[in-house]
C-alpha cells in the first residue's frame, strides 16, 4: 500500500520510478482509467483511495469531453454521464489536491486538448503541479503538436505522456522516444477504447519494436478485458493499462464504488505484480 | 476551359505544419499520423501530376457538367434596385451542388492511393449524396455517417445515397447532427486507416483536409473570375458565400482573394439570432479551440465543452469552421456576417418566386444577405454569389415550417 511519502517525488519522476520499483520488485505496473465524476467526483475519491489501498500503481484519471473521438461507447457514455454532474477541469484538480493528503499514487489526467488549451496550458501545468498531478495523456494532441504543452509541462516537472499506435514508423517512434518521460503509452490496436476478445496479433512485434528503440517504460492500453490478457501482454510489457472494463462496472453496478471496483482490479495486480 | 490552376496563382499557405497563422494544424490520434502524412505525400505528387489533373478535369466536364454557368439575375437585380448580382450555379453540377468537385477529386486520389473504401460524415445529406456518387462512379464501397436527427431532416438524400449503394449509418451519440456523424466517421478512419480513405466535406479537419478540399473547391472561383471577365470586362465588387465548415465560400473566395478590391462576405447561420444560444455562427460569436483535427473558432463553453448549436440547415449546423475563414477574419481580408432562420426562409421563397430557382437554404443565407447590402449599391457595382445548392432536398422541411408562419 502507498503511503504519503512513500515516493518522495512527484510528476515525472514519481511515474518513472513507479515503473523502477515494481520491475525491482519482479513485477509491472497496472493503470487503472476512471472517468473524473462518474457518478460524482466525490464517489471518484473514494474510488481512488480504493484502487490505491490494493497497490495499483498509477491512476489515470479521465476527463469528460462533449467530442471524444478516441474512445468507445463505455467511456463515451461515462463521459456524458459525468458531465451531467458538471464535472471540470477546475473541479477535478481540487479532487487531487484534497486526495493528495492521503494517497501517493502517481495520478495522470487523461482528456482532449481543447479542455486544455480553454484552461490555459500555462496556467494548467502550474495548477496541476500544485494539486500533485504527474503528468497527462491527451489523445488527439500527437507529437507535431505537442512541444508547446510539453515544455510547459516539464518547467512544472509534469510528464507529456506520449502514445504510440501499430501505425507509427520507427522514424516517429524513436522522435517520440527521445522526448518522452513517465512512460510511453503503446495503443495496442487501431480503433478506440473499448474491450475486445482477442489481442492485436502485432501487439508483441510492436512493443519489442519501441523496447529497441528506447528502453523508456511501455504500457499499452485499449482493448484489455481479462486479467489472462493483461498477463500476457505483460510478458512484453512494462505496464498494462485497464479502461472500459472498469468504466462500464462502476457505470453498472448499484454496490459501493470503490469496494467494487478495489475488488475488480485484485485479479489484475496478481497477474501483474507477479509477472516479471 | 481550363480548370486547372497557375502555379504561380497557388496560396502560400497553410505552412509546412498544416497552420493558416496561427490555425489549422494536425490534432488528431497517433494512428492517424501516418495516414495523414502519406495522404498529404499522396495530394501532393497528384495535384502536380498532369495526368491527375486531366482525369479530374475530364470527370468535371463530361459527368459533373462543368463550367457551371455565371447567371446574371436580372429580376432580382431590378427588384432590389442596387448592385447588378450574378449567381455561380452549383446548384446547376450534378447532384445539386458543390459537394461533387470535392469528392470526384478525393475519391480519384482514393484510388490513386488504392483504398477501396470510402467513409464521409454528412449534415444535410448533399456532401453523403455526392460522395456516394464519386464511389459509385469508381466503384468504391462507401460508407456515410449521419446524425439521427439529420437523417429524419434529409430523407430523400438518405434514400440517394442507398439508391447508387451506400450504407449509411445513422449515428445516435451527441447531439446526433453533423459534429457527432464527424466524430463517428473518426472513430470508423481510426479503425480502419490502413483500408480506408475519409472524404472530408468540408474545409475542415486536420492538414491536408483544409488544403485539399480547397484546392478541389477552387474551380468555383477560378471558373467564375473567368466567365466574369467574358461577361463585365471586370471583377464583380462583392463576392458573399454561405459559410458553414466553408467549403463552397472558399472555393468562390480562392478564385479573388488576390484581388484586393474584391470584397469577400461569408454568411453564417445565425439560428434563432446570435444573442440567443440557438446558432452557429462560429465566427461571429465562436473563440478559439481545437475540434476535429484543427484549432479553429469553435461554439463552446466556458470549459472547453462544444456547445449545442442550431440551424435551421443541416448543412451548416455544426460548431466550428474551416481554419482558414479564421484566417481570413482575423487579417480582415474576408468579412463574416450572419442571419437567421428567419431571413433565410424568407429568401428561400424571394429567390424562388423572383428567379424560379428554389435555393438550398444554406444558400438562402448568402441569398438573404445579398438582400440587405445590394440596394444601398451602386448600379455599376456587381455582387457574385455562389449559389452553392439546390434547394429540392429543403422543400418538405420548409413547406412545415412556413405553414405554421402563414396559418
């Protein structure tokens, strides 16, 4: 279990050597994805506190869009959802702050550039520091794009988090490799968020592409349903990243969030923690 | 005719990055990169190879009917007692509109670039129509995403579209209009990139979209300064288009924009009024933000969250606009006034009983202004305008509402 100053560090380097510790520890990292506000930030807290209590070791918290063209029905859905409850930018890093009294766990938001670029990127890297955020991932802010929000972000010791896709050549991979931190985060098919039956049957050439190009940390996320998954793509991994299968529980069940969901993910860490 | 342009005519922009200033620009998911930078390398090597360019040429002439004609109008011109107003038929180009320049040419590249598979999202249905057409006519399997809501405005162009073998899909998420079938053509491309071209509609989307679809648009200005030439022995004055993502405005603006005297109007859709939070008229009231690929003026909220918007024409419902008229506003080079639902019927029925043109309604917008400005001109002075679409598709959703006006 995490406890407050168990990783001294925070942003970039409290990604960075989460991946350091659970590899030292004979294991890879599990990420867990909730969408901010669903059902209320409030119930999100508890959540947190919960999916930190079982160890995981990052938390991406996502932010909802009225357009979110990367991600499936589940996470749109919880989007909307979230967004009914009024659900911000602002209000979410007031969530982290008060969060941050009591937990450690490196927390990355997740969301689509406009919310970003509205907020003020300057503004939000000096507010996301001070709340205790350590990085963000923004979907449809890609490499050529990027720099801007990057630099403001590593002033403030944040990490640009940056993706890569099946479809990314290795010029783009080693560019992306080179301005990384925290870690890089491989999409494991083309298409958005959302469970799947199968595995991309490129997904383990692909990572052991981006291993011999950096050796940076990889999760890869999108399309992870099992716990049997996640351990297998683990055996080419650094971490392994769970969205939709949790989004669409905490969206169906009436039990209490962060019971359900702390539960939920115990299959997960054993699959992980133990997969070196 | 020749169609195709001078070189030395061709803009400088957008920059290397896709960027009109400080707009435009590549916002999309790392899996799309690849397939935008080989698109990009694709349009590029195409739009300079003669061959291309004739086979495009040919398609205009021999199946889409071009030149469309430069009409002078001259009952509406008496009416008004101002300005002498030409119209550019569009409406005149097979399947009723624009549309079609952009997708015969997208849909060539397609092939050029051997994708058998087309996807498009559409609002009032004319850019899914003339991209099923393109398919059709290439043998291409097309796929049209459409909002819900506007799949029950535009029947008829629904069923043309499943006539020449489109599937369309009507899309439930959102506001179920045109952002949302954008959004979902998205999701499809993001999918499926590796097989599948998206036929944007408009001057949106990330670079090249903007680029492209302007380059295919561009006849529309290039023709009319010609047959302007031939008719007046000069330039028209005032050139007004309706503006909604602002495909055939720029098409008719990239054919002057080098002639400083030549003022550009573009005519947004100002819904129920721009004082009211039922419209669309993005550059009127919209600040800047990033949707769809590019940073662009957008209806938003204080948050950053897109904000329901209204039209009463499904072609010009939607929240943003193409990153170049934000360019073109903030120099000043191009001007951008709006009007309601209101006026716009009301010139949907003026243009039909004073011309026997039954206008698209998003043409009735550029129509409608042409009304307010062309009496307080000069006689000698001329106002072209783009008479982007036929109003055939808008008769059954006028006829219900002006019945509830007149009764």
């Amino acid at each position: 279990m995490n406890q407050p100053g168990q990783l001294a560090a925070r942003g970039a380097a409290a990604l960075e050597q989460a991946f350091i510790r659970r590899r030292e520890r004979g294991g890879k990292c599990l990420v867990t994805y909730i969408m901010a506000g669903d059902p209320d930030l409030g119930t999100t807290g508890k959540i947190i506190q919960g999916l930190s209590s079982v160890d995981v070791d990052v938390i991406e918290l996502g932010l909802p869009f009225s357009d979110p063209m990367a991600d499936g029905p589940v996470i749109q859905a919880a989007g909307q959802r979230s967004l009914r409850q009024g659900t911000s930018l602002s209000k979410t890093l007031k969530l982290v702050e008060e969060i941050r009294l009591t937990i450690d766990t490196p927390i990355v938001f997740m969301t689509y550039y406009n919310l970003f670029y509205r907020y003020g990127m300057e503004r939000f890297a000096e507010d996301a520091a001070r709340a205790g955020v350590d990085g963000v991932i923004v979907p449809d802010l890609p490499l050529e794009e990027a720099d801007e929000f990057n630099a403001l972000l590593e002033k403030h010791g944040l990490a640009y988090i940056y993706l890569i896709a099946p479809t990314s050549t290795n010029a783009r991979i080693q560019s992306i490799a080179d301005k990384a931190r925290g870690f890089i985060y491989y999409v494991s098919r083309t298409g958005v968020t959302g469970e799947q039956k199968s595995i991309a049957e490129d997904l383990a050439e692909n990572v052991e592409r981006i291993h011999s190009i950096t050796d940076k940390p990889v999760a890869v996320g999108f399309g992870i349903s099992s716990p049997e998954q996640a351990s297998q793509i683990a055996s080419h991994a650094d971490g392994v990243v769970i969205g939709s299968a949790i989004v669409r529980l905490i969206g169906e069940t009436a039990e209490l969030h962060e019971r359900v969901t702390a539960r939920f993910v115990k299959p997960y860490i054993e699959a992980l923690h133990s997969n070196g | 005719m020749a169609v195709t342009p001078p070189a030395a005519l061709a803009p400088a922009l957008p920059d290397s990055q896709g960027r009109f200033g400080v707009y435009g620009g590549r916002f999309i998911p790392e899996t799309l990169m690849p397939a935008v930078d080989e698109l990009e390398k694709a349009m590029d090597e195409a739009l300079a190879d003669d061959s291309f360019r004739a086979e495009v040429d040919a398609y205009l002439k021999d199946y889409v009917g071009r030149p469309t004609s430069l009409y002078f109008a001259e009952r509406m011109t008496q009416d008004l007692g101002g300005a002498k107003i030409y119209f550019k038929r569009e409406d005149l180009a097979h399947t009723g509109a624009h549309k079609i320049n952009n997708t015969i040419g997208q849909a060539l590249l397609a092939r050029r670039m051997g994708k058998k598979r087309v996807i498009a999202e559409t609002g009032a249905g004319q850019h899914g129509v003339a991209t099923a057409t393109a398919c059709a006519l290439l043998g291409l399997e097309c796929i049209v995403y459409m909002g819900e809501e506007d799949t029950e405005r535009q029947k008829l162009n629904v069923y043309r579209m499943k006539l020449m073998g489109a599937k369309v899909v009507p899309v439930t998420s959102g506001t179920r209009t045109l952002k949302d079938a954008m959004n979902e053509a998205i999701r499809d491309w993001v999918t499926n990139v590796r097989t599948t071209h998206y036929i944007i509609g408009t001057v949106s989307g990330p670079h090249p979209f903007p680029k492209m679809v302007r380059e295919f648009q561009s006849v529309i200005g290039r023709e009319s300064r010609i047959q302007m030439m031939d008719r007046e022995g000069r330039l028209p004055g005032v050139c007004v288009a309706c503006v909604g993502g602002g495909s055939n405005s720029m098409g008719l603006f990239n054919g002057f924009i080098q002639d400083e005297n030549v003022r550009l109007i573009g005519v947004e859709a100002a819904g129920k009024g721009v004082e009211t939070n039922e419209h669309c008229a993005s550059l009127t009231k919209g600040e800047p933000g990033v949707l769809h690929g590019a940073l662009t003026y957008l209806i938003q909220d204080r948050d950053g969250q897109i904000a329901p918007v209204h039209s009463i024409s499904a072609g010009l419902d939607y929240p943003g606009v193409g990153p170049e008229h934000c360019y073109l506003k903030d120099t000043g080079r191009a001007e951008y006034v709006s009007i309601t639902d209101d006026e716009a019927l009301d010139s949907f029925t003026y243009m039909s009983r004073m011309e026997g043109i039954i206008p698209a309604l998003e043409t009735a917008h550029a129509v409608a202004h042409v009304r307010k400005i062309a009496p307080d001109m000069s006689p000698d002075q001329i106002i072209l305008v783009c008479l982007s679409g036929r109003g055939d598709k808008d008769v059954e959703a006028a006829a219900r509402y002006l019945k509830e006006v007149f009764e």
